[in-house]
C-alpha cells in the first residue's frame, strides 16, 4: 500500500525517512567523490593514470554482476537489500581513515575499496529505483524524484566544500570518514521506515538465466529504452571521461589548492538544484521528451567552456560549464527516472533498469580509465575537449531517434503500441531456494 497525504510527499513519514537518508548518503558520497582522489594525488602522490582507473574500479561492478543483481533484486524485498548495502559501504569506507591512521594505506586499498563499494553500489541502485515506485502513489513519482533528486543535488553542493576544508584542516582521508558516517545515518533512516512491501506471489521461480533473459529481451526489443541505454553509455563514457580527471586538472594544471576544488565543485553541482526544480515546469510546458532533449543539449553545449579555464578569473569558465552541465544532467535524470518508474512493469523492474544499466554505467569505468590514460597521454585540458565533443555528439544523434521525435514520452507500455509481454518459461528444474532477503 503506497503512501498519499495531502500537503505533498513530505508530510509522509515514511518517504521522509526515505528522502532524509538517500541525502544524507549522497551527502557523504560527494564528498568522497572529492576525498579518494584527493587522498591517491595528495597523500600516495597517485599517476593521472590511477586516479581515473580508482574512477572506473567504483563503477566495473556494473559490467561484472549488474545482470545477475537485477533478477536478484527482483525476487526479494527491496528495503532489506537497501539496509545491507549500506551497512557494507559503512564498514568498507571505514577501512580507508583506519588503515591511514596506523600508516598503512596503499592504492591498492583504496582500489579495492572503490570496487567493493561499486558492488553494495549496484545492489542499492536497483533496489533504490523498484522500491519508490511501491512506496508512492504513479502520479506522485514525478514529485518524488524531483525533490530527492533536488536533495540529492544539494547535498553535492556541500560535499565536495566539505571535502575540501576537511582536507584542508584534518587530512583528506577525513572525508573518506564522513562519508562512512553517512552511510551509518541511513541505515538508521531505512529502518525506521514502516512500509512493507508485499510479497511476492508464490508459484514456480524461472531459472536465473531466463529472468535475465526476459529482461534484456524487453529493453533490446523497446524503441524507447534501447535509446535511453545506448545513449547513456555513449553519453556517460563523455561525463566520467570530463569528469574523472577534473580534481587533476584544477590541483596540477590550474595550481588551485585544496579548500578552492572543494568550492569549485560546491558551486559546479549547485547546476544540480536548479535543473531538478526546473524539469516538472519544462516538462509541462513542452513536453517530457522534448524536455529531456532540451536538458541533455543545454548541458552538452555549455560543456564546451570548461577546457577553456585558467586560473584566477579563467575559472569561471569552468564553473558556468560545470553548472550547466549539471542542471542539464540532473534535469533529464528526474524525467528519465519517473518515465521509467511508470513505463516499466513492477515486476521486471529490477531487471530492466540492471539491463539498462550494465550497459550505462558500465560505459562510466569505460570512460573513467579512458579519462585517465588519454589524461597522462594527450594531456588532461585536451581530453577534457575531447570528452566534451563526444557528448555534443551524442546529444546530436538523440535528435533522430524515437525520443527526438515525440513531444511526450510514453505513459506506458500499451501506448507506446507494445504487445504485453509473454511470461519467461519456468525451469523443468526444481525452484532454486532463497538465499536470502538481504547498493551513487
């Protein structure tokens, strides 16, 4: 039973908790974001080269496990998946302050632990996304991921000043230790939550390979999400390419110190509030999809300015590309998520959105190793051109497909003229026992 009370979705306790704990959570994310490579360039004196492959080491777990984790989140109770995840990225983030504490830190940890937290990550992600559409009224989705995707925005806002004077006044890997924190305070604000989700019915469980079968068979053979998962690739290997490399080029390229990365990446992801706020009054106006297009195109163009920076004033040039960047981003993720959330039936959720997202955000390791090894090769003000180019092109080539021809996207999967789809076939072999009903 969704939640629906007058006053909009903050009077409900149970997304408030929800809302309260995924901020805070991204809270602490964002600062490390800001934290781990400050720690690898700062303290270990890390290659442009190890600081991005640290990038592609938290997001390789989508290409090796996003599958299998799909089908998984799909048989269980979300909100269990949810608390263990988290509990995990406490401890594993907790490893990195402890081990520089006793003199004992090395890259190899750090990569470690940017792979085991990307695989609490994947779990989290998933079940995150199937659980609010159970959690809220269909109508209230767009309200929902409007306010925890402006939440979310605001948090990075802070995190990555926060990085930068904790690295400024007690060493960078505190922030690795705030984020653990915040880990910790979500935990706590998932339990609190009283919802149930209801059970799944009982009946034969197809084997697990058939169950991921179904799901990629129902994103390869829909116009709209093929679009959405080849573009997000392509688009993302642009954004953590850009990305991956930006705290090398603001500490070594511009001299820029600690503290002033922080508040140049506060003032970057500000962009963030803004397109969240933004996305319901455009999409109203114009139309989701066309809204989506807008969003992705504005952000691609403006990205443009940031190797153009220098230091002193030249650095806003970096800041108004990032800003755009990120209100354009932020944007079309609020309109992606609730097509989605409304589009896809409840009970492939899991596995379409893995699906999706194997090939997505498995293309961010993808450009995070190529961020740094073009980085250390061409140069890092060159590669950040040249990753802004690509994404120009893949906001280009939106244009001519499905969703660059429509004004609204589909409400759902009979309007957008698909037959229903036929159940996977189950398993000659006796159903598989649980093992269990326990993620950026």
């Amino acid at each position: 039973m969704s939640v629906r009370e007058r006053g909009g979705l903050l009077r409900s306790r149970d997304f408030r908790l929800l809302w309260t704990g995924e901020t805070t959570s991204v809270l602490g994310s964002s600062i490390a974001v800001v934290a781990l490579p400050l720690v690898a360039v700062v303290t270990l004196q890390a290659s442009t080269f190890a600081v991005g492959l640290l990038t592609a080491a938290a997001w390789l777990p989508w290409l090796l496990i996003g599958l299998p984790a799909g089908a998984w989140v799909d048989r269980w109770p979300k909100q269990p998946i949810m608390l263990a995840c988290n509990t995990f990225s406490m401890v594993v983030f907790l490893s990195v302050p402890v081990a520089a504490w006793f003199g004992l830190l090395t890259m190899t940890q750090l990569l470690v632990v940017a792979l085991a937290g990307g695989v609490a990550k994947v779990f989290f992600n998933v079940a995150y996304r199937a659980y609010l559409p159970s959690l809220v009224d269909k109508e209230q989705l767009q309200e929902a991921n409007e306010k925890l995707q402006g939440s979310e925005s605001a948090a990075q806002i802070g995190g990555p000043g926060l990085a930068g004077l904790l690295a400024q006044g007690f060493g960078a890997v505190t922030g690795v230790l705030a984020d653990a924190v915040s880990f910790g305070i979500s935990v706590l604000c998932l339990r609190s939550i009283r919802y149930r989700e209801p059970k799944r019915p009982a009946g034969t469980r197809s084997r697990l390979r058939d169950e991921i079968r179904e799901g990629l068979a129902f994103v390869v053979h829909d116009r709209y999400l093929r679009v959405f998962a080849l573009f997000g690739a392509v688009s993302n290997v642009a954004l953590m390419g850009y990305q991956s490399i930006e705290v090398v080029f603001l500490a070594r390229d511009l001299g820029v110190g600690p503290g002033a990365v922080g508040l140049v990446l506060a003032l970057v992801g500000a962009g963030g509030v803004f397109g969240a706020a933004l996305s319901g009054k455009l999409a109203a106006r114009i139309g989701t999809a066309r809204a989506f297009v807008l969003c992705e195109g504005f952000g691609a163009l403006m990205m443009l300015l940031g190797p153009l920076a220098n230091g002193g004033w030249g650095l806003a040039f970096f800041v108004a590309a990032g800003f755009s960047l990120s209100a354009g981003v932020v944007g079309s993720n609020v309109l992606n998520a609730t097509f989605k959330q409304r589009y896809v039936p409840a009970a492939m959720f899991g596995r379409v959105t893995a699906s999706m997202s194997v090939l997505s955000f498995g293309a961010i390791a993808l450009g995070g190793l190529l961020g740094g090894i073009l980085g250390e090769t061409a140069g890092v003000r060159q590669t950040l051109g040249l990753m802004a180019g690509l994404e120009v092109v893949a906001v280009f080539a939106l244009l001519f497909t499905p969703i660059g021809r429509c004004r609204d996207f589909p409400a759902d999967v009979t309007a957008a003229g698909r037959p229903p789809r036929r159940p996977a076939r189950p398993s000659r072999r006796p159903p598989a026992t649980r093992s269990g009903s326990s993620p950026v």
